[in-house]
C-alpha cells in the first residue's frame, strides 16, 4: 500500500542511544538543582513540581522533588513531568551550545530526500515536544525542523499502547495503514501495528550490536538504516 505520511521515533531511531543516555540525562541530571532553584516559582515549571510532589505523597520541600526527579532519570523513566523538566533544562544545554543533537547521517538525508518528495513527516517520542523541537533544531545536521508536519509525545499514550497510535492517526488525518512508523523498539511496532499502521524496525549496529532476526522482529520489516527503508 502507498506510504502518504512518516512517523518517526528518535532514540535509537533517528539517533544514537548513546547521545541520550551518555550526554542528555547526565546534563539534565547535574543541573536540576540548579534549574529548580533558579526557575522553581515559574507556572510553567511549578505545575510540574507539584505534579510530581502530588504523586508522592505531597512533597513540601524542592529539595526533595529534585531527589526524586533524579531518581527517575537513573531509572529512565517515562514520565510527562519529568520530559517536560528536561526539555526546558536541555533548551539552555542548546542556547549555550553546550552540545548540538546526535542525528544519523542516513537518518538526515532520507528526512530531507521524503519532505522534498512531499511525504509530511511525524515525530513521536517519549521526550516533550519542545525537547524534540529543540532536539531536531539543534542537531548536527543543522536545524532540521522545517521538515517536519506535527510532534507527538507521551501526551498522546504511552508508546507501547495502541490507542496511542490511533490518537496520531486521527490527529494526523491520514488512514492509518498509509502512514509508516519507524522505531527501534518492537513493542512499539506491536501497537503501531494493531493500531493500522506500516511498520519498519530500525535496527542500527551502533545501538543493538547483536541483529535482531527472526521472531525477533515480530514480523516487522527490519532494516540498519534509514537508507534501506523502501517507501513507495
């Protein structure tokens, strides 16, 4: 069937696993205090302290969120107060070129060669929507942004829940067995698959040095890089 639409995850996808956990999470992780001391009494950052100071057991002292908040990058956790902590922590990380975005270079060339094409491009990742707009922004390949038509984050579901996908369609406006989701994780292919879409694993040697073959790829078209992606 034709491919009218791509939707992408990052980590690992588009980009290094590496990046993310051996730059991203260490800098959010060092400067929290800092950031919660100095930005602390902003609404917008506010909401999400007490967010998760109301999910443990209403925690009074900054000190303490701040604990917790690193606690859950340790533990790599998928939570929407965290993300979004991050991404405000990562936007000054980019203003002060403290580092620039880890982008495959197959992965940047086959975004620009489908956005020519006219296909519109889709990003769904557990980090926030402004990390991810920051992230394309400031990637080595330069600011990537333009090509993209919408960013979708764990405000959408979970990844690994079909009805996530089915939020995306409806958001996107495209039949679902039009678009093709790319990820490096199957079990997000499983829901993306349940939910109508194409799937393609990517399944890059820099980040799985062991293949994943056979049942393990569920039946997903599994290729290395984005260049080996057929879309038609």
């Amino acid at each position: 069937m034709t491919i009218r639409a791509i939707l992408t995850d990052i980590e690992g996808t588009t980009s290094s696993i590496s990046f993310v956990k051996d730059v991203l999470f260490p800098y959010a992780r060092r400067a929290l205090p800092r950031f919660v001391a100095a930005r602390g009494k902003e609404p917008g950052v506010r909401k999400w302290l007490d967010a998760v100071a109301a999910e443990n057991g209403g925690i009074c002292q900054d000190e303490v969120i701040v604990e917790v908040l690193q606690g859950w990058i340790d533990e790599d956790r998928k939570h929407t107060a965290l993300k979004a902590l991050q991404g405000m922590i990562w936007a000054d990380g980019y203003r002060n070129v403290d580092f620039t975005a880890h982008i495959y270079p197959d992965a940047a060339k086959s975004l620009q060669d489908w956005h020519a094409a006219g296909l519109p491009l889709y990003v769904y990742s557990s980090g926030s929507v402004p990390a991810q707009r920051l992230f394309f922004g400031h990637s080595d390949a330069g600011d990537l942004t333009p090509l993209f038509s919408g960013w979708y984050d764990t405000e959408m579901g979970g990844k690994r829940d079909a009805q996530s996908y089915r939020n995306i369609v409806e958001s996107i406006g495209i039949p679902a067995p039009e678009i093709l989701f790319l990820s490096d994780v199957v079990e997000e292919l499983d829901a993306a698959r349940e939910a109508g879409l194409q799937t393609v694993l990517i399944d890059r040697l820099d980040d799985y040095p062991t293949p994943r073959t056979g049942d393990a790829t569920h039946g997903h078209a599994r290729v290395e890089t984005f260049a080996d992606t057929s879309v038609s």
